[in-house]
C-alpha cells in the first residue's frame, strides 16, 4: 500500500464587488471591481517557469536499492509562483 502523497498546498483568495444602478426605463449601468489572489499569497511549485518537466520521480533500479535519478526533485518545491492580479469592468444592460 502506498503512503499519503500530496503535492504543495493551494492558497486561492479572491474578491469581487460590484454595484447595479438602473437608469431610466429598464437600462443598466454596473460597475464591477474583482481582484485575483488579492492577498498575494505565493503558491509553491517545482519548477520555476511554470512548466512541469520536473513533477515525475525517475526511479532506476541500481544493484544497490532503488533510487531517484531526477535530481532536479527533491521532494519539496523550491521555487514561488503568483501575483495579484485587479480587474475593472463596466456592463451597460438595455
């Protein structure tokens, strides 16, 4: 059986408010203001560009036992991705 294997924790925070003003006869106007990771909490990854070459354990089978040849992976993410990211929008309803 094998053991409990999880990869780097997901820290996802994201806002958004948005306010509706209707004008005359049924058109709209709203103003909507959304913010991705606003907190700006880094998510760790493997690989510093973002590509996930490096996410497979390579096992080769040595005379002396079995180990992993990617030694790129240690087991534990070195590296951070993510940014904060803010979005403005205007939608008119008629």
């Amino acid at each position: 059986m094998w053991p409990y294997i999880h990869g780097p924790r997901y820290f996802n925070s994201d806002l958004s408010l948005h306010k509706t003003f209707t004008m005359k006869d049924k058109r709209q106007i709203e103003f909507r203001l959304s913010a991705f990771n606003f907190l700006n909490h880094p998510l760790a990854t493997f690989n510093g560009n973002g590509a996930n070459s490096d996410l497979s354990l390579l096992f080769a089978a040595p005379v002396a036992g079995i180990r992993n040849s990617n030694t790129v992976t240690t087991g534990y993410p070195r590296y951070t991705t993510g940014y904060r990211m803010g979005l403005v929008s205007i939608k008119y309803k008629f």
